[in-house]
C-alpha cells in the first residue's frame, strides 16, 4: 500500500495540502484538506515532497557552456595513486556483518589479511592455532606494500582463543639481518567485541594488530675466550666431538630408590621422589646426547606417583615422540619405554 493513515498528501489538480485519515480500499483513500473530510483516488493525490521534486522547473535553464575539446583542457601534473608510508607489518581483521532475526547487525566471520606496509618483501609461514592445534596453515610470500588475503574465521571460533602465529623471512638474503623473525597475535572475544564497537564508531572498515616495526638485525654471537680455562687445567673440546667425551648413556635406568642410594631409609618421602628425578633427568640427557632411539625407565608401581611426575614431565619434551606404560615381562607394569626424535 502506497500510502498510509496520517501520511500528509497533495491534491494534483489544486496543489492543497491535507492528509489521509482512512484507507478505503486498494483505490480509494479518505483524505482532509482544511477540516474538510472527502475521498479521493490514489492516482488524484501525490506525497508533497515527491510533487515538489518531480515539478516543472519554474526558473529558466542555463544556457549550456560551449563544447570544449580535449586540446583546450589544461593538462595536470600525475600524481601517485598511493601514499607509501613505511609502517611495519600488520595482520588485519575484516568483520563481515548481518542482520538476526530480530534486525540486530551480527559478525558472520572476520577476513584476515597480513598488510606489508614496508619496501621489503618477505616470505612467512602461516599457522592459526586453536586450543593448541593448528586450525589453518600457509606458506606464502608478500610483496612491499601489499595485502594479502589469508582465510576467513568464524566468529563463533573466537571462543577459543585463536593465535595467528608467523614466521617471516627475507626474500633478499642480508647478512646484516636476521635469518628470520617469529611472532603471533593472540585473540580473546572480549577483547574483540571492544575492537569491534570502536572501528564502528570510529566508521572505520577493519581493526589490526602491528606484528613488527622494523625487520630485526642479526644478533652477533658472542666468542667466549677458552684460553683462561685451558691455562687453568679445563679440558675443552670441540662440539662435534662432544659425544666421545660424555658419560656412556643406558637403554634401561632402575629408579627404585634402594638402588639409588644406602641412606634412602633415613630420607623423607619429597627427598626420595626428588632424588629419582634428578637420576631420571640426568639419564633422559644423556640418552638425547648420544641420540638414542629408545630409553626404558623402570618406575615400579607403587602409589603411582613417580610414574605421573614422569609422565608430567615427557609431555611437554619437544624431543620426545611419544611414551607408553605397558606390561613388560622384566618389570610388570613399573615401567614406561620412551620413544626419541630428533
């Protein structure tokens, strides 16, 4: 329905103004200019501003200005079409809006973007992480001043936490910068929703996060002077002998305390379980030093507890490719078979 009740019209064929007080049907409206209450067709009204818009121009037309030709404009000077402003390196958030049920504005996703606000191009390696795992991966390289599209992330996975982890690295090798820079961003969803609400009032389109400034130089290594160590009667060797000088390592290391020690009766119960972990960190070292394949540790069963402090402690070892404690003729179930990678 084009109009509607209280709507101010015009009537077409006496320019008065009034206003509809009654929708009649499809056709016809009630209408009242000046307290007088008459119905009207909708094709015999118009709204006010629409007729006033839409009328004849009552001033005369400006004559036209003279054809000019393209000889005759005046040429200018090219300008750039982009201001480059060195400004590091950014990762750029995107968020893409819709309307709910109740006509509320929602975030669907947000679009990612690595922005290269620099004159030097990289290469980087890409991971977004989620509760720990990666979630999505990409190696890729980025040009001076440019953007680069990643992937998109649901809105809903901000609940986890994601982390954008990057490594980057120089396309043009320098041997006065670093072989390469790692960094990340870590997101929390209150921390997002308050991006979000000043980028909508600030009218701006994305909110980032600056990764680096300025590509990091090379860090010397410092020398260290083995000269007064020699003069004092330190034995020194090279590095890639180091293994023909260690301690022999062993496959199989029995921590029961009675075969670490005489005294252990004499002992209190934290003394004994830290006494076994500093002899389980001393052969877990060795055996990484000779590159064993294998290391069984012989734990006993127990109450259970060195098992766990161990256990604990081979979770979080980058060098080690996984454990398992299962029976074993030799010693039951008091004992877990650690698996190495290098």
């Amino acid at each position: 329905m084009k109009y509607q009740v209280g709507d101010d019209i015009i009537v077409l064929h006496s320019n008065e103004e009034g206003k509809v007080i009654e929708i009649m049907n499809d056709k016809m409206v009630l209408i009242e200019v000046r307290g007088v209450k008459f119905p009207a067709y909708m094709d015999q009204i118009d709204f006010p501003y629409f007729h006033r818009f839409t009328k004849g121009k009552l001033a005369p037309e400006k004559p036209k200005p003279a054809k000019q030709f393209v000889d005759q404009v005046p040429k200018e000077k090219p300008t750039p079409n982009q201001i480059k402003v060195q400004d590091g390196v950014w990762i750029s958030f995107v968020p893409k809006f819709s309307y709910d049920e109740f006509d509320d504005e929602v975030v669907d996703y947000l679009k990612v973007y690595l922005v290269n606000k620099t004159n030097i191009p990289f290469a980087f390696i890409y991971k977004q992480m989620i509760l720990g795992n990666p979630g999505f991966e990409l190696k890729s390289e980025i040009l001076s001043f440019q953007d680069f599209y990643l992937h998109d992330v649901p809105f809903g996975d901000l609940s986890d936490n994601p982390a954008f982890h990057f490594e980057f690295s120089l396309l043009t090798p320098d041997k006065k910068k670093a072989e390469y820079y790692e960094t990340d961003v870590k997101l929390k969803g209150k921390q997002v929703f308050q991006r979000i609400e000043e980028m909508k009032t600030k009218n701006e389109p994305t909110f980032s996060y600056q990764l680096f400034k300025n590509y990091p130089d090379r860090v010397e290594e410092e020398k260290f002077e083995l000269s007064p160590l020699l003069a004092k009667g330190y034995k020194v060797y090279e590095a890639n002998k180091i293994r023909q000088n260690l301690p022999p390592a062993r496959s199989v290391v029995d921590l029961h305390i009675e075969k670490l020690t005489n005294e252990w009766q004499k002992m209190s119960n934290l003394e004994i379980i830290s006494l076994q972990l500093k002899e389980f960190e001393k052969w877990f070292e060795l055996a990484l030093a000779h590159h064993q394949p294998t290391l069984v540790v012989i734990h006993g069963v127990g109450s259970g507890r060195l098992r766990d402090e161990i256990h604990d402690l081979l979770k979080v070892r980058s060098s080690v490719k996984t454990f398992i404690n299962q029976y074993d003729p030799r010693f039951g179930y008091g004992g877990t078979e650690i698996f190495f990678q290098y």
